[in-house]
C-alpha cells in the first residue's frame, strides 16, 4: 500500500556497511532539518551491511524513533534499489536522497529545496571541487559524453546522489516497474521541469568506497540497457555495412579468379579480417545478452527487493 504523504520532507539514504559514518550523519541531518521547522522523517535504508550498521540504525531509530525509520534489506541489492525502496516508503511532498558517508554535505539540502519551492519537480546536485581520486574523476568525464550519446540525457554530474524529488516524479519512480534503474536518469526522464544546482563535495569520512571497477561496469550497463537502444541500432547498421562491403569483396574475387585465375596470397591478411569481424560478433553478441538478461530478470517478476525487518515509530 502507498502511504500518503503526509509530511514535508523525506530524506533518503541508503547505508552498506556505513557504521562509522552513521551517527555523525544522523546528527548533521537531523541539525539541518530541525532547523526547516516543518514535518520531516530520515529514511535509512540498510542494504545488507555486514558490519555493525544493522545495531547502529536500530540504536539512532530508537534514540530518535519521531523522525528516524529503518528498512533493513535481508542482502545487497545494490544503492540504486535502496533508494528505490527508500521512495516507496517515503512520506514526504519532497524527498531528497544523500550518500551515507558525508560526501554529500546534508547542509546542502536547503538549496535543493529552495528550486523545488520554485517550481522544479526534480533537482540535480553538481559536486564542485569534487573530492575523488583523479581516475573516477576521469571516469566520470568519459561516462558523461557516453551517456549523453546514447541516451540524450543531459545531466552535468549523473554520480551525483544529493537530489531533491517532488511528490509526483517519486510517485512515477516508484511505479516503474525497473529492476535495474539508475536513478538520476529514470527522475530525469520523468521530470517535466528539472533543474540543477552547484553543491559542496568532501572526502569520504570514514570507511572506503563500494564501488569497485566492476560495480562501476555494471552500473553503466544498466544506465545504457535502461535508456537506450542505440547499441543494438549501431551493430544493425555496421553489421549491414559490412555485408555491404563483403559482397562487392566477392563479386571482385569472383571476377578476379575468372581473368586471373585462383590465389593463395594474402592469407594473414584475411585472418586479421576475419578475428576482427569475429570480435565485432562477440561484442555484438555480449550487448545483446544484456538487454535479453534484463529482459529475463524482468519477467521472471520476482521481488526487487526483499526486506527484513522495518523498524519505525508505531
Ligand atoms: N551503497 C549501497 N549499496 C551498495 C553500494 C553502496 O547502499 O551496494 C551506498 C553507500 O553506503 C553510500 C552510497 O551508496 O551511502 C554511495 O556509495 P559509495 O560512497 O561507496 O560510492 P562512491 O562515493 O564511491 O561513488
Ligand atoms: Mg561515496
């Protein structure tokens, strides 16, 4: 069931083995949302921490059980779909989400109300001076230009998680039905009206990140799976071209073993050709296993997330 919103503020955030940044998270959420003076809650979404994260958030939830609920996940589904769930529990006319490790300053926050209060449905953080090594710095820049290609999404800091939502595109996301969104993009396509604003960015306070290369992949996968079908599109057209060019290759061959008669030269040359068309088909093939693979998650229609155990004010 859709709780009603019934409050003004929802902050969301998702929490994966966090347990040294939590209370000091809580304090600084809390100082900046006492200080709006209108309804809030703080959302935390526990996404199969394996350290003490699991009795931190109970211990904040009961020290603070007005303004504090917990969803604790029974595994690792991964931020996006935290913050998924984070919206389906929302109550909020505003709902804004924020990492847990303080990278995003909660000061922040007041700024992406104020655009909401303007008339934007979604706001976008650009982390100025951003505090990350020099490769996801770069990683980033390179993810940016291809996304906007494939997807035409125009988005400064997609990495960016400290964002503000209205009531109406939550209600979207969440009704959605996506197992693999990227939530940046999915608000973006669903806002009528988005905007962004410059926010602060610092050094993570404690504990390392939990995005590896890997991870990172992935994500991206999802971003282009999710958004675009430009990448089948491109291998339909080079894969024409290149029967194209393959054919006019044989009506010369043919002619050729007719005036000049058969040849045997060339031969490594032909091998190049042929494992560099051969890599095309892998990669073509790859591409389209992940849009079947979503495909497939999607229709076997199992929860896209499981929940343990939700701790909040009765
Ligand atoms: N996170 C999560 N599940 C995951 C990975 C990360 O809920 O599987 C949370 C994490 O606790 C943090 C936020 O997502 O609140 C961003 O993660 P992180 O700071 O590791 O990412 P980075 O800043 O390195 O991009
Ligand atoms: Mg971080």
């Amino acid at each position: 069931m859709k709780p009603t919103p019934k409050i003004y503020l929802s902050v969301v955030i998702p929490v994966y083995n966090e347990q040294d940044n939590l209370k000091n998270l809580t304090a600084r959420v809390m100082k900046v949302c006492d200080g709006l003076h209108h309804a809030y809650e703080i959302i935390f979404i526990n996404d199969g921490s394996r350290d003490n994260s699991y009795e931190m958030l109970n211990i904040l939830q009961e020290k603070h059980a007005k303004h504090i609920r917990v969803v604790h996940f029974n595994g690792n589904f991964g931020q996006h779909m935290a913050v998924m769930a984070g919206f389906e529990y929302s109550r909020g006319e505003i709902v804004v989400t924020l990492d847990a490790d303080l990278q995003n300053p909660p000061e922040e926050i007041p700024k992406l109300l104020a655009e909401i209060e303007k008339g934007h449905d979604s706001v976008g953080g650009i982390r100025i001076d951003r505090q990350d090594s020099y490769f996801r710095k770069w990683a980033s820049k390179l993810n940016n230009k291809i996304r906007y290609f494939l997807t035409g999404i125009k988005m400064t800091d997609q990495g960016c998680m400290l964002r503000a939502y209205n009531r109406k595109v939550v209600d979207l996301m969440v009704s959605s039905y996506e197992r693999a969104a990227f939530i940046p993009a999915l608000a973006y396509t669903l806002s009528a009206n988005p905007t962004e604003v410059e926010v602060d960015h610092s050094d993570r306070e404690a504990g390392t990140s939990k995005y590896n290369l890997y991870k990172l992949l992935r994500l991206n996968f999802d971003l282009m799976t999710g958004f675009s079908l430009l990448p089948l599109q491109i291998f339909t057209l080079v894969g024409m071209l290149i029967s194209m060019c393959s054919f006019l290759f044989v009506i010369y061959m043919f002619m050729r073993r007719i005036i000049v008669g058969p040849e045997a030269d060339g031969l490594f040359t032909l091998f190049a050709i042929l494992y560099f068309l051969i890599g095309i088909v892998l990669m073509g093939l790859g591409i389209m296993g992940e849009y079947i693979g979503r495909i497939h998650q999607n229709s076997r229609s199992r929860p896209k997330f499981i929940i343990q155990d939700i701790r909040e004010a009765k």
